[in-house]
C-alpha cells in the first residue's frame, strides 16, 4: 500500500474504519451464534440433530430436535428456485444486451430493476392468493415445494439478470468486434467469448441469488405449508429452517431456542462455504492486448 | 517527525482509527437518548408507550381498543404486535412486552403471571362455502385431523381431498382444539401449518377441499365481509357470539391480557426498575376492561366478559368516563 498523501490521510483513516467495522459485525454475528448454539450442541448433541424423531421440542421427554426435513426443504427450495430463474435471467441478459433494439433493452432493464424492489412479503401474499389456488387445482394442498421453488425463482430471477448484463455490458468492445471481424455471427460471439468472458460476473450473481434464496422467511412461510417432513414429491408442503426460525423463535424455551440457533448457524455457515467456494472457482482474468 | 507510514504501524493504526469511530458514535448516542428523558407519566396526561405482544386472536381486538384509548390519551402510544400465545405469555415474563395478549386460560406453571379476561371467544371449524358439508361431529374430526378420512366423499361431500390445516405449535388456538378432542400434537397429520388466524382464512379460501379451525370472531367478521367461508356446527350448536356467550358451546376460550404478577401482589409490567405497574397500563387495562369497549368487543364477534372475571388490580388509576363516574381527577378528557 502506497503512502497516502497528506490530503487524503482523513478519508483513509475514515474508510478503514468503516471498513473494520463492517468486518467487525460479520464476526460478530458470527460468534454470537456460536455462543447461543452452544447450549443445544452441548444438551442435545450434533447427532440428535440428524437422528432423532422429527422436530418436535416440546415432545417426548427430552424434546425431539432432528433438522434433517428442514434442510431438505431449504436445500430443495433453494435449488428449486436456481434452476428455474438462472437460464431465464441469463437469457433475459443476453437478449437485453445483444439481440434487443435499444428502447426495448432500457424498458426490461427498468422492470427487472422495479421486480428486483419488491418487498419478499408481497411476493408471499401473492403466491398465498393467486399462485397457490392454482397449484391447488392441479394437486391439493397447493401450499407445497413447488410454490416455494416459484415464487423464490421470481425473486431472484431479477437479481442475476442484472447482474449478468452489467457483467455482459462491460466486456471490452473489441473483443466482441474481433468475433464479427473473424467472421463469426451473432449466436457464435455470444457463445464462444462472450458468455466465457462474463462468466465470473453470471456467477456472482447466482451466488448473490442462492444467499437471498436461503435467507427468505416470510414469502416460503405463507406458500410452503410449514409442514415438517422431506419433501416426497414437488406438490408436497415443506417447511424451511428461515420460517422455522420465524414460527418458533418469539416463544421457544431455553433448549428449543438454542435448537433454534444452530439452524441459524448451520445457514450463516452455508452461506460462507458458497463464497468461499466460489471465490476458489474464479478463474484468475488474464486480459491479453 | 514520525514518519507516517500505515504499511509500517497498520494495526495500530486501524485500532486507533476505530477508537476514534467508536468515541464518536458514543457521543452521539448519548446526546441523542439524552434527548429522549422518560417523562414519568404524573396524574394528569397519561402519556408513554405501552407493548402489547402475542396472541393473533386478540390482537385486532386490542388494536381497536388502544386506538380508542389513544384518541383520548393523544400522548399515549400503543403497539400491538402478533406472535402467538405463547409469545405474549414469555414476553410479559421477561418484561419485552407491557402486556402480553393469550387466547386462552393461564397454565399451573404460570401462577406468576396474572391474567385480566377482556372477553370470551370459541373455536369453530371452517370450511369452504361451496363445501355441501354442513355439520360434523366429534369422531369425524378426530378422523379427519388424524389422517383416517381423507376424502370429502366419505363424509357426504363432493369427492376430493381434504386438505387439513393445523395450527402452528405456541399458538393457543391450537391448544384449545387438541384438549377439546383429546389429540396429541403429534397425532395429527397436518397438510398446510398456519400462523395466525388471517394465513387460515386465505387458506380455505384459496381451497375448496380445506377445513380449519380457527377463533370464531374472526371467522365471523370475514364470512361477513363475504369470504367465501362457512362456519360448522359444533354437535348442535352453531358457532355464535350469542352461544359462546351462554356458556354452552363446546370450545370457548377467554381471551387475556397477561401482566406478570410481583411477589407483593401487585401487578408489574416487568420494565423499569420499580416493579409495579405503570399508571399508562393501569389505565389501559382499566379501559380495556370497562364497558366503554363493549361495542368494540361485540363489532369483532367476540363476547364482552361480565364483569366479575376481571381481575382489576387494586390501586387502578380511574380515568373519567364520558357518563359522568367521579374521577380521581386523573386523565384528562381530551
């Protein structure tokens, strides 16, 4: 790091600082999980959380506290939703910066833009009147993993086709002219350099999706069912550790509550092994003249 | 002169930094809560903020009544939130709520807890107004809550399935209807769990093959407003104001605002350092207890309690009511 000049020796101290307090939260978080889970690792024990008889704290002698439905149902939940909205918001990305005229381009960005704004609770109550009676029709209860994979599906979907353009958008004119100049068409530009190119960024913004995807409470508690069990079929209700959490956590006693933690913790951990992961995966960009 | 240089002293200077951040953001604060002292409430305008945690049930009842009591108390502010039952029972333990909302009698194992009956309630079960389906009767319910009946067919109905909707666990409601027909939590095979009363209304609503249970004034107030709901019979009776209010229908709970009780008897909100109940919840459950509130009571199909099971506590600030009743020269009318 280069030695700040005087004028500038304010702001770096000023942007440090926000920048360790930033980093400071997540550690926070962090360890404030850990201590409150402490409790339920040490009473009921890792193996319990995989074992024992469904989730059911207040039941049996000594609570029953198996996490396994609920994984599943987030898990399933969250890939339900990535395999829906990825291909359609890459596709919306490549139309948007490759095949639209200008006006058309600008009008699908603004919607993805206000789709991306809509608070999850709405998205929720709509798929609680609208999304789910029609479920309902084709296999009872229509509150199932299916709603769920839908309406979590739409509310990423926005978030990786902007993500995806802008990275599409910034990808160096030549490179693309050189494709043309080759003799290329449009179709084998777009699939030989540039979805290569914008790779990294399509990535990140699956990822910046999968987060929000595991972390969205209120639209899977209204559409989902909150019925713990493994998912058997698409138009079965599952219940996800996020609305777990919401359902629970206002009443749950000492046990329960710290039960209740280490679903929490088991997602916070989820979460960093995605960004990890794909941190580990990011080709290291060699830009040649 | 000391070099500056950060790649020479960076934890020291990042450490620095963030002391200077922290100090900053003390002050702030502290000139900021400075700006907020409580105003302890004095006798004459109530003012302050009071918690009301908990059950779904109640909560659209006190929520009318504090919007009463906060017309004629403009300094007071009231916020009513959900959660269940068993969220307003802990959080009037803990002290997170000034009150806390139960739709249902207190345990054994919540004696420190007093309770203040508003009003009664029943449960009733409901299913969609296009069901054929009139009446069921005990056993089918336990049937059709366990898993053994799972066709509208077999009840006399349009064949389909039936989609069995549970409540969450902590709710109260849910409680009520597994000691009424004697089921175990884990007996009964739900299809859709639900949180609060409304999450059940849309449920049925959306699904033709639905049945529910929840509270009955809030199943009344929406068939009323034309959702397409029909309340059951319970055996012989119909689920009305009038029937809970006989005291013979089957399922009927009271619906509470909790307060912890201290150990001298006197009610306590649990905040603040003194432990007794502060003037503005004195006042609020005095009202909510009066019949100054029965029209909001019977709007919401619920039963106005009779008066001999309030447990108004001793030392209530009386506020004037508008037909003339002496005050303690307290509140103000406003």
């Amino acid at each position: 790091m280069a030695t700040p000049p005087r004028a500038e020796r304010g702001l770096h101290r000023l942007l440090g600082s926000l920048a360790v307090l930033a980093g400071s939260l997540v550690v926070g978080v962090v360890a404030f999980l850990l201590l409150e889970s402490l409790d339920a690792l040490r009473a009921v024990g890792v193996p319990r959380f995989l074992s024992d008889e469904g989730w059911s704290p207040a039941g049996g002698p000594e609570g029953r506290f198996n996490l396994v439905p609920m994984l599943t149902g987030t898990a399933a939940l969250t890939l339900g939703a990535l395999l829906l909205a990825t291909p359609a918001a890459v596709g919306a990305a490549l139309f948007c910066r490759f095949y639209a005229p200008p006006r058309l381009a600008h009008g699908l960005r603004s919607i993805l833009e206000v789709l991306a704004g809509v608070p999850s609770v709405v998205y929720g109550f709509w798929g609680l009147v609208t999304l789910v009676p029609l479920i309902q029709r084709l296999r009872p209860p229509g509150q199932s993993l299916l709603a769920g994979c839908l309406i979590l599906g739409l509310m990423v979907l926005p978030t990786i086709a902007l993500v995806s353009e802008s990275a599409l958008r910034s990808l160096p004119r030549p490179w693309l002219d050189g494709g043309a100049a080759l003799g290329l068409d449009r179709w084998a530009v777009v699939r030989g350099i540039a979805l290569p190119a914008a790779l990294p960024g399509i990535v990140t913004g699956v990822l910046l999706a999968t987060v929000r995807a595991l972390g969205e409470t209120m639209a899977v508690l209204m559409v989902c069912g909150n019925v713990v069990q493994v998912p058997a079929s698409l138009f079965d209700p599952i219940r996800s550790l996020t609305a777990n959490i919401a359902l629970e956590m206002a009443y749950a006693g000492e046990h329960h509550r710290s039960a209740l933690f280490v679903s929490g913790l088991l997602l916070m951990l989820a979460v960093g092994a995605l960004i990890v992961l794909v941190d580990r995966l990011e080709p290291v960009r060699q830009h040649h003249v | 002169m000391r070099k500056y240089s950060v790649s020479q002293r960076p934890f020291l200077h990042v450490l620095r930094s963030l002391a200077r951040l922290v100090t900053v953001a003390s002050l702030a604060w502290l000139v900021l809560a400075c700006g907020e002292a409580d105003h302890p409430t004095k006798g004459r305008a109530l003012e302050g903020k009071l918690v009301l945690t908990g059950s779904s049930t109640v909560a659209p009842l006190a929520a009318e009544i504090a919007r009463r009591f906060e017309e004629r108390h403009p300094q007071a502010r009231i916020d009513v939130q959900t959660g269940g039952s068993s969220r307003g029972i802990a959080d009037a333990r803990s002290g997170v709520a000034d009150i806390g909302m139960a739709s249902r009698s207190l345990k054994e194992e919540e004696s420190d807890l007093r309770a203040i009956t508003i009003a009664q309630d029943g449960i009733t079960l409901v299913v969609h107004a296009d069901n054929p389906v009139a009446a069921l009767d005990d056993r089918q319910v336990v049937a059709i809550y366990t898993g053994e009946i799972d066709d509208w067919a077999a009840l006399g109905g349009e064949p389909g399935t039936i989609t069995v909707v549970n409540k969450a666990a902590g709710r109260a409601t849910l409680e009520v209807f597994l000691e009424h027909f004697a089921l175990d939590a884990g007996s009964v095979e739900a299809d859709v769990i639900i949180g609060d009363n409304q999450q059940g209304i849309k449920t049925v609503v959306g699904n033709p093959g639905a049945i529910a249970y929840l509270s009955i004034g809030a199943a009344d107030y929406e068939a009323r407003q034309g959702a397409p709901i029909k309340l059951l019979d319970a055996g012989s009776m119909a689920p009305t104001p009038e029937n809970v209010a006989s005291g013979r229908f089957p399922m009927t709970r009271p619906l509470n605002f909790v307060v912890r009780e201290a150990a001298t008897g006197e009610l306590s909100t649990g905040t603040g350092g003194d432990d007794s109940l502060s003037d503005l919840a004195r006042a609020f459950l005095d009202f909510a207890s009066s019949s100054e509130v029965h029209d909001l009571i019977a709007a919401q199909f619920f039963v106005p309690a009779a008066p001999s099971e309030h447990h108004v506590p001793a030392g209530t600030v009386e506020t004037s009511h508008p037909d003339g009743e002496p005050s303690n020269g307290d509140a103000p009318q406003s």
